[in-house]
C-alpha cells in the first residue's frame, strides 16, 4: 500500500494517519471511539462503543436486536467471533408454505450482538460496559442530529415498514420519518442499554427486556420464547483463509458468506490479473468471472457449519478444486457457471485500532435496512430479519430449522502477512460484501492503492448468471469492453450505497500507526489521534 494520495476517484479525500483510528460509517459513531480510546480504553473498547453508538445513530442497518461478527488481532494471535443468532427452536419448513417473510415475526432469528458486546468486553476489554456503552445512551437519550444519508435510508424504510409491530412508535415520532438535520431522541434504546450495561447483557437474554421481547413476539404470532434467547451464546470460531501472494485473506467460517471472497482470490492465483492494471478491463473481467464460480458454490453449498454435512469449507478451499475452478475462466467471453462439485477434503461495518497494536474488525447488522421492521415497544429494540436468509427447498443445507443459523451476508475481513496484522476492513451491503472484500484487498495489497482511493474507487457487483452492476464512474471503455465480453451492464444510481457497498479500512504502517479510509458513499468518517 502506498501513502502517495492520488485522487483519481471522486471524494478526494486523503486517508488518516495515526497511532489510535476509528472507522465508522457514522461520524458520531466515530467520536464515540475515540473518546474511548483518549480515556484510556483499547480497540475492542473502541469497537463496541462505536457499535453500540451506531446502533442508535444509524438505525437504517443496525439495531440492538442485530446479528454481529467480529475479528480482531489481541497484540499475540488472531481470534474469530460468531455472534450471529439462531432460528426459534419451534420453527420448521411447514411454519413456511410460502417461503419465508421478509418482515415481521417470522423473520426474526435470536439477536446475537449484545451477545457479541459483553464477550468481547469480558474478554478483551479494558474499561466495562457502563463506561462503554455511555455515549450510544447520550445519543438515545439527549438525542442526535440525523445525518443525509441515513435520513433518505430511513425515508425508504419507513415507507416499506412503517405498518409493522412498533415500528412507527419508534422510528416516525409525529408519523414521519425525521429529516436530515432534524433531531432524534430514542429513550427505549437508552433504557435497554443502561439495562445491558448494569447486568452484562444477562437482562437481554434472560431478565426484564427479554421478557418484554418476548412477550411482544407471542402478542403478534411469534414463536421465539424465553428458552430461546436464553439458550443463545456466543461462538468463539476462529477464521479460515486463503493466501494471495505474500498476503492472506482472513474470514469467519460459514455460516456466512466471506468464504466466496477466499474461494475467488484461490481461482485467481492461477489467473493473469498480476499483468493488469486495478481498472483494466482484463483485471475486471477476471475478478467478476472468479466471484461468479465462488457465489455458484457459496449458494448451493453454505450454510451452519454444523449442517454442512456434505461439503464442508475445507471442500470449497480445497487447492486443486479451486485451481479446477479457475480453469474454467475464459478471458474472451464472460460466462454463466453452474455449482462444482467439492469433495469433503440495508448493515454497519467498523474497524478500530490502538497504540499497542490491537486491531478489530466488527461487523454488525438487521440485514435488510430496519431488518423485520419490527420494534419492541418501550425498548428501541429494532429486529433483524435474518431468518429470511434460510430456504426451505428440501434437502438444501441450508433449509430452515429450529435451533440452525441461517446462511449470513455480513462478514468482517482480516488481512494477515508473514505471520503480522496487516489489515483490518470489511463493507457493508448484502451480497457485495464477499465481492467487495475481494475487490479492496486487490487495490491495497496487489495494486498498493491506499486505504481512502481503495474505497473512493468504482465497484462493480454481480448480480446473478451474466448480470453485473455498475457504478457510472467506471470510464465508458471499461463499461463498452465489459459489454463485449458479453457482461450484462446495469449502470446503477450513484445514491445505492447498499448496492455498492459501504466500506472501512485500517491498515497498518510499516514503522508504526495505521492509516484508516471511510467510504463516501456513506456519511462515514475516518479519524484518529
């Protein structure tokens, strides 16, 4: 990575270096890490801090009933944290004769990340949680300034949500969404964080404000119960990787989908992108081809990890299958590829780093925007819609179950070389996450782009079969060659920022500190000190 700015992309911003950064998606989500850290508290402190604060201050991809991932470098070793939740145990295929709902009860998964929050503060923090979880309560409490963004996100949301349980209670004080520069106050969320703070989370999972969550899903045809949310813990599940060059990609292991990013770096070590430029069309061709083989395995093949029973990760990283895989590209036409066939062998993303060298990589998420739209009344717990991510297709992986994960988009990214930290990053989006992951290793790591053009630069995203998105500031060559290799171009509108993702990025300096990048797609901001 080169420190040498050069503003080829449009935000023109420069990246930030110092010995203590937070890069947020929110700029009062920033500020809550860092005072943090200037109290005296380190990364993961940081992290949840500003995980919490966002929360509050960017309800349109989080909540405090969200699902959350974390990976982060202790100062000695890499650790991988699962928090993401598991279907009511009640649930089964026949709950769901017309698949399942994107919104309401039926929607809803245990919420792991308060979980998440009280593991990582028990384990790794320095400060607690009252201290931690201080300024997200300032923000439910005394209420923060609503930023653009997130004020036409929420705009939307409430448009599609605004009918289900609680939601207008909450998030349209007066009947409507607030405006940007318009003040919001939540004081649910502020009760149910002083609430997590005063007992570790336990009044979450199994005291006042489970009960309430409770209560709220059997008053609207639920079937989570207590026993459900009390039965939800935290997994500590290390990472799987793959190397690319003198560098290695690492992910959580499935149930989610950051596999597919390693998958495709794997097909692409036997390809000739090394010879190509970050914006040629031949580098862009072969990373869309290498993400379309990934996706094709990652969707018939990954789900809980305990329920892939036929094909497992090691299966789908395994080096001659991916090399198998990577045969399969043609550099003169684009293609639709169906799944191999292995053998066993709307979200918020944060990074944060200290002085003594701690690194995190935190993701946290609803899902799709509010998540279910439903918000539980008096607590400003708003709950994602991860069950939507099953299926109930008969002897898919993946199929809904009680007590099973569902397949999950949001994954934290980690960059590791010659056994060091190198990189904490990640993007939010959906399902341009694992693609994304791959697209800002690519420009930090083989192209040395900084961590701010990294993210100021164009994506693209597949969409399915011979359909790709792009931004329309990709130059008008790279889109008519895309087009005559035989992509199906979608220009898409540059105020997608979940399309296109929302991308953080910490990376460390070679004679120490961290210079951080903030995606301007998004209201974020990188700062340090």
């Amino acid at each position: 990575m080169h420190l040498r700015h050069n503003s080829i992309y449009p935000s023109r911003r420069s990246p930030v270096l110092a010995d203590n950064v937070v890069a947020t998606s929110q700029p009062l989500a920033t500020q809550a890490g860092l005072a943090i850290l200037q109290q005296g508290g380190n990364a993961v402190d940081a992290a949840i801090a500003t995980a919490a604060a966002l929360t509050v201050v960017e309800p349109t991809g989080n909540g405090l009933g969200s699902d959350a991932f974390c990976i982060l470098w202790d100062g000695k070793q890499l650790h991988g944290l699962n928090a993401s939740g598991r279907a009511p145990a009640a649930w089964t295929p026949e709950r769901f004769p017309e698949g399942i709902p994107a919104h309401g009860w039926d929607a809803v998964t245990v919420p792991g990340a308060v979980s998440a929050w009280v593991g990582l503060s028990e384990r790794f923090g320095k400060l607690g949680l009252a201290t931690v979880l201080a300024p997200a309560i300032r923000y439910a409490e005394e209420g923060f300034i609503v930023s653009p963004v997130i004020a036409a996100l929420w705009a939307k949301g409430a448009e599609t949500l605004g009918e289900q349980p609680g939601f207008a209670a909450t998030f349209m004080p007066g009947g409507c969404p607030p405006k940007a520069g318009e003040r919001f106050c939540n004081p649910g969320a502020a009760r149910t964080l002083r609430a997590i703070a005063d007992t570790k989370g336990r009044a979450f999972y199994e005291g006042e404000i489970a009960e309430e969550i409770i209560a709220f899903s059997q008053a609207n045809g639920g079937a989570m119960t207590m026993q459900d949310l009390a039965d939800h813990a935290p997994e500590w599940c290390g990472t799987v990787s793959q190397a690319f060059d003198e560098v290695e990609l690492h992910e959580i292991p499935p149930n989610g989908q950051g596999i597919a990013a390693l998958m495709a770096l794997g097909m692409l070590q036997h390809s000739s992108i090394r010879d190509h430029g970050p914006d040629d069309l031949m580098a862009v061709h072969l990373q869309i081809e290498a993400i379309k083989l990934a996706y094709a395995d990652l969707h018939a093949f990954v789900a809980d990890r305990d329920h892939m029973t036929d094909v497992d990760e090691m299966a789908l990283l395994d080096p001659e299958y991916l090399k198998s895989r990577a045969a399969l590209i043609s550099e003169d036409r684009a293609q639709d590829f169906g799944p191999g066939a292995p053998k066993r062998g709307g979200t918020v993303l944060l990074n944060t780093a200290d002085e003594s060298g701690m690194m995190v990589s935190f993701i946290q998420s609803n899902y799709a925007g509010f998540g279910s739209g439903v918000v539980v009344p008096g607590t400003g717990v708003s709950m994602q819609n991860r069950g939507f991510g099953f299926t109930t297709e008969a002897g898919h992986p993946n199929r809904v179950a009680g007590g099973k994960r569902p397949f999950h988009t949001i994954i934290p990214g980690f960059v590791m070389k010659n056994g060091a930290p190198l990189m904490a990053f990640g993007m939010m989006g959906g399902p341009i996450q694992a693609q994304g992951h791959m697209q800002l290793l690519l420009r930090t790591e083989l192209w040395g782009q900084d961590v701010q053009t990294a993210a100021d630069a164009p994506r693209w995203r597949m969409i399915e079969g011979l359909d790709v998105a792009c931004e329309p500031s990709m130059t008008p060559a790279l889109l008519d060659g895309l087009k005559a290799l035989g992509h199906r171009v979608q220009i898409e509108a540059p105020d997608n920022a979940f399309g296109f993702g929302g991308a953080q990025l910490v990376h460390r300096l070679p004679q120490g500190g961290f210079a951080a990048g903030s995606d301007p797609r998004k209201d974020g901001q990188a700062a340090g000190f």
